[in-house]
C-alpha cells in the first residue's frame, strides 16, 4: 500500500490540473475566445482523459465555432465511450449531427436529452427548429410554445411562431408574436421587417412605414427594406419619397428588377416618361419575358404619344397570351380615338 500511494498522490494531481486548465477553458469559452478554450480542454484532456465535460465544450466549439461536425462528432462519441448516459454529450452529439445534415438522428439525440431535462427551453427550441427543417409544421409549432411555456421572452421562438401564424393567415397573433419580440429586443431587426410586411398586407403603409424605416436605422444595407419602403410610398400616392428608396434598393442590388420596374412606375406617375421608359428597359435587359414591364413600357409609348412601340409590345404580351394584352390594347385603341 505504501508503494501505492505516491501514485495516487500523482492521479489526484493531474485530476486537479486538469480541473484548473477545465475551468480556464471554460472562462475563455463563455468570453468568446473558442480557440483559447479548445487549446485548454485539450490540455485538461492529457491530465485527465475522463473528464467527460471537456468533449462536451470541444464537440460545441468543434460544431459551431469551426463548422466541423465530424470533429464534433468523434469528440462526443469519445466521451460516450466513458459516460455512456451523459446527457449533455448526447444533446452536444445531436448538435453535431444537426450541423453535419444528419436530422434525423439529431431528433433521436434531442429527445433523449429532453426526456431527462424536459425544462431545457434550448432544446425544446432546438427540437422545434429541427421538425421545422423537416416540413412537419404542427410538431414545431408545439415545441416552440413549449418554449415560451419555460421562457416566455425567448427571442427566437417569438419570432418563428410569428413567421408560422403568418405562413398560415393568422395576421393577429402574427402582430402578438413580433411586438413581443420587439419588447424583448427593440433592435430585432427580423421583427421590424416582418411587422413592416404584416402592416403592408393590411394596406396600413403609414406604421408599415414605420416600421421599415427603424430597419434601416438597424441595418442600413439590406436592399429588401429600401425596395419595401418604396413600394408603400408608391401605394401610399407618394412617388417622389418612393423614388429615392428604390435608387438605394437598385445601388445595393442593381440586378433587382422589381425596384427597377416599380421606379419606372414611379417615374410614369410623376410624368417624367423618358425616365420611366429607361426603366423599364432596363428591366427587360435583365429579364425579357417581363410582362408588367412589356405593358408599362406599351404605356409609356402611349404617353409619349408612340403608338407603333406600344404595338410592339402589345404584340408581345399577345404572343406570351397574357391578360395584360387585353388592357394595352384597350389602351391603344382609345389612343387612336382620341384627336
């Protein structure tokens, strides 16, 4: 025995140091340092290779940190070989599997580790993002309440259960979901944007207005938003507030065509047709079979006092059997009326 006990003298101090180099790990993993960590879990490791926790930290930074799921994988499969029933291994290996493309077995892991820790909000919405991914709408719709049932200020579960009462109509409980994501976090972009489209579809332009408009304080390079806005403001009866934001959706994005067709809408509505018909040819360089842009173009003609252009582009939408040929032509026809 007395032989026996320097060695476990030496055991029980490579369990301390490894404790020590854990904890430092862990400290540099929660202040954002994933690399600094790893290289500490990985000498934590040397000094005890059972420390179980350590494959957990290195598997997440392996998943997330590094995009190297096989790498997440192997570490937790590792530490499953000395903890067989470590949950937190087995929810660690389902994030892994979920971010190598595997999901179904991710929702095996998942569920076992919700079994043993049924108020875990983080793997509730984990399970609920994954049956999304997996087109089964009701089962996510579920667990994401489950989620608000053990955090009713979890951000992302607000926020997908109002993408979801959206997708299904439920424009009130839309409103319910993004305005108390906007209480949660008044700088959600995501929720401004959605309510922004939420007010549109309600012709409400002035709050959706609003709306788009703390976007861009937020996020001032997101083309989507300056073409929203432009479009409210052409609705709203407001071309020349119109037209400055569809310039700006057209710089980020000069390949946008919507912007491109409804600034020539825009240019049409305050009478500078040259611009307009600029426009909308610019539309059809980049997209030929455009028929909006075919019929405004036809319009435009029209207004320039063009008719033969504008029979070309109502041959156009006749050839294409578009509705918009009976319009154009209906247009055409009162412009040869008309002394």
């Amino acid at each position: 025995m007395e032989f026996n006990q320097p060695m476990d003298d030496m055991e029980d101090h490579s369990k301390i140091i490894a404790i020590q180099y854990f904890h430092a790990g862990l400290e540099k993993f929660l202040d954002g340092n994933p690399d600094q960590a790893k290289a500490d879990f990985l000498t934590a490791l040397e000094f005890d290779p059972h420390l179980v926790l350590a494959y957990c930290y290195l598997s997440a930074i392996c998943s997330e940190s590094e995009n190297n799921p096989d790498a997440g994988i192997d570490y937790c499969l590792k530490g499953l070989s000395i903890d067989p029933e470590n949950m937190y291994l087995h929810y660690c290996l389902g994030v892994a599997y979920e971010q190598k493309g595997l999901k179904e077995e991710a929702l095996e892991k998942y569920h076992l580790y919700h079994r043993a820790h049924p108020e875990d909000c983080e793997c509730t919405f984990a399970l609920a993002s994954l049956y999304e991914q997996l087109c089964q709408k009701d089962k996510a719709e579920d667990y994401y309440h489950k989620t608000l049932e053990a955090d009713p200020k979890h951000l992302r579960a607000n926020l997908s259960l109002g993408v979801i009462s959206m997708e299904k109509g439920h424009y009130e409980d839309a409103f319910d979901f993004f305005k108390r994501s906007i209480e949660i976090d008044p700088q959600c972009v995501e929720a401004w944007f959605k309510l922004g489209v939420l007010y549109s579809y309600q012709k409400d332009y002035a709050n959706a207005i609003e709306s788009y408009q703390r976007v861009i304080d937020l996020a001032p390079d997101f083309a989507d938003t300056y073409y929203n806005l432009g479009l409210c403001y052409r609705l709203s009866h407001q071309a020349t507030l119109a037209i400055p934001c569809l310039e700006k959706a057209i710089s980020l994005d000069p390949r946008d065509t919507a912007s491109l067709h409804n600034l020539g809408v825009c240019y049409l509505d305050i009478e500078k047709i040259d611009k307009a018909i600029e426009m909308f040819k610019q539309v059809l360089v980049l997209d030929m079979e455009h028929p909006e842009a075919h019929f405004r173009l036809g319009c435009a003609h029209l207004m320039n006092g063009q008719i033969e252009k504008a029979e070309k582009e109502l041959q156009f939408l006749k050839f294409r059997q578009h509705e918009l040929s009976t319009y154009l032509q209906e247009l055409i026809k009162q412009s040869k009326e008309t002394p």
